[in-house]
C-alpha cells in the first residue's frame, strides 16, 4: 500500500482576485465611522501575486472629517481582514477619496435635470 501524502501537502488554493476586493471592500466599510447617506459604498481592486496582495480603495467621505484616520482606519481594517480570511500579506493598502459629501450637497446634485 503506498504511503498517504497529508492533506497540507495536496494540491492548492487559489482565491481569485475579485474575491479578496469584495473582503477588501467590506473591510473598508466595517472602519469607517459611517458612509453618505447619498455616497457610494467603497470599492476596491486587487492585485494578488502568489500570497501578497497590493489593494486600492476608492471612497467617499463625509466632510468636514478627519481624512487621515479615516484613511488610517481603512487601510490597517484592510489589512488585518485580508490577511486572517485570505490569508494574504498586504503590504500596500492606497486608499482614494474619490468624493467628499457636504450638508449642502447632500441630496441636491443627485436627479438633477440640465
């Protein structure tokens, strides 16, 4: 009979790259303090080369807040998140304020007819 080889030495797993920016993506959500009401969730793209992933976050923030810890937040949310459910190294998060969201602007540039 010949000799099992053990489960750890089978094979592979390949998570594919659109999986880790969904994690990403909600990671990002979960450090925020809260998303505009009239904003757009964050999104992320993901590059993934063997067990590292280099990840970009656009977003849209409330403001006036503090853009750098949001940011902050964002990328070590990211990085622990990828890192315990992919088990993936990440050492670069580069997140993008794509929008900053105003009392004044909320609800009035959305259906707006020109």
């Amino acid at each position: 009979m010949a000799a099992q080889v053990a489960p750890a030495e089978r094979g592979a797993t390949r998570i594919a790259d659109r999986v880790v920016a969904k994690i990403a993506a909600y990671a990002a959500r979960e450090a925020l303090d809260a998303v505009p009401d009239d904003g757009a969730p964050p999104h992320a793209t993901v590059t993934v080369h063997h067990d590292t992933a280099r990840v970009r976050i656009s977003l849209e923030l409330d403001y006036p807040a503090d853009i750098g810890t949001q940011c902050g937040a964002v990328r070590r949310q990211v990085a622990e998140r990828v890192k315990a459910l992919a088990g993936m190294e990440v050492p670069e998060v580069a997140v993008q304020v794509e929008r900053l969201h105003t009392a004044q602007t909320r609800g009035t540039d959305r259906g707006r007819i020109q």
